[in-house]
C-alpha cells in the first residue's frame, strides 16, 4: 500500500474520479503546507482543546500535529475540528522521550512554549531552523521532561493582569506569527515532492467513496498492463 502513495499514475486514476476545482483546490491548499513547523500536544486533558490546535495547524498551514498520550487518551472531536483531522497529519505517541527522539532525530529543535529565564518573544523567535512547538496541559505546562531537554523557549506577549492563555489560543497565536513570517522569508519550507505527491494522493483517496473497490480495480487494471 505505501508504494501506492508514490505512484503518480495512481494518482492520475483517482483524479478521475473528483472534479476539477478539487485536483487544483487541494494543489493550492498543499502549496501553502509546511513541515517546517510542526506542533506538539503533551497530555492535553481537554479534548476540545486538542480538536482546536488541530484545526489552527489546519488553517495556518502546519502539516503534522504530535500528540502525546501519556495519560489521557484522546478522541478529536470533529464539531472543533471541523473536518481538520482529514487534512493533518496526526502523530501519536505514548510517552514523551519517544516523541522527542523522533523529533530531534528529523532535525527538529525543540521549543517549549513557557516562561522560562532563557525565553524570547514571539515576534523575536527565529524561524529559521525547523522547530517542534510544545504545548503543555491547561493547569500544568509542560513537563519537566521537556523543559529539561528544550532547545529554546518561546512566549507571548502579555500586558495584562491575567499570566496565561488557554492552549488553544495561545497555539492559534503562535501558528499565526511564525507561519506567516516564514511565508515572506527566503527559507525552504514547502514540502517535498515526494510529500505532495503522498498527500494528493491520500486527500483525493479520503474525497472518493468506496475507495477500496476502485483501488482494487485500479491494481487489476496494472496487472494486465
């Protein structure tokens, strides 16, 4: 099945099958994506809140969101998601240490989103170097596991009485500030062509029903070729 997503003439099979302003709606929509940024949720109780991260990775572009399940197993609840959970990548892990390995082992630098003696604002943060953005719990933060090992940590500017915002907001604004500069900068940041070659082909799987018979009759129809 893996080789599948790399087969261009696959691709041109499944095309036939949606409409034209989709094949180039989802052309738009993936140049914008990134995997320059990706977005880390640890142990986020609320689900609501997970569902809306998700949907601001969707809307700002961000390809993959991390979640983290040490403790609370998560469900998207697709009425915040709106339908984001078909567009991005969900990566789970089920503890922390894993999640971090794999990261830094892609190249990511890891950013915690805390207050912290060595933090930078928002609008200071350099965009440049791939980074994994880590959102903690509403009560809590982020762990000590992650502080302990974060390359850089990262804040929003805050004027009032209030110290802190829900996570969802706090990833709406981050999101927002970072993929919009990295948009205007002269950094590499769009995917790979392998990477949007297994996107197209995985959104016009997920806009086709009975997906499983036309693959089927597509594999048939290579055989006899």
């Amino acid at each position: 099945m893996q080789l599948l997503f790399q087969d261009e003439n696959y691709l041109a099979y499944l095309e036939e099958f949606i409409t034209e302003s989709r094949k180039e709606g989802f052309k738009r929509v993936l140049a914008n994506r990134t995997k320059h940024f990706t977005v880390v949720c640890e142990d986020v109780y609320q689900l609501h809140n997970t569902s809306a991260v998700m949907r601001s990775c969707e809307v700002f572009g961000i390809q993959e969101l991390n979640v983290v399940e040490q403790r609370f197993g998560k469900k998207i609840d697709k009425e915040i998601a709106l339908g984001a959970e078909k567009w991005v990548d969900i990566r789970r892990f089920s503890n922390n240490q894993d999640c971090i390995d794999d990261l830094k082992s892609k190249g990511y630098q890891i950013i915690a989103t805390t207050p912290h003696e060595n933090d930078c604002f928002l609008e200071d943060f350099d965009i440049s170097k791939p980074s994994a953005i880590f959102f903690g719990t509403e009560r809590h933060g982020l762990s000590e596991e992650v502080i302990q090992q974060a390359d850089g940590f990262l804040k929003i500017p805050m004027v009032g009485f209030t110290e802190s915002l829900n996570i969802s907001v706090s990833a709406a604004i981050i999101l927002q500030n970072i993929s919009t500069r990295l948009r205007h900068s002269n950094i590499d940041w769009q995917l790979t062509e392998a990477d949007l070659l297994e996107k197209r082909i995985d959104w016009t799987r997920k806009s086709i029903k009975d997906i499983d018979f036309i693959t089927q009759k597509y594999l048939e129809k290579q055989q006899v070729i």
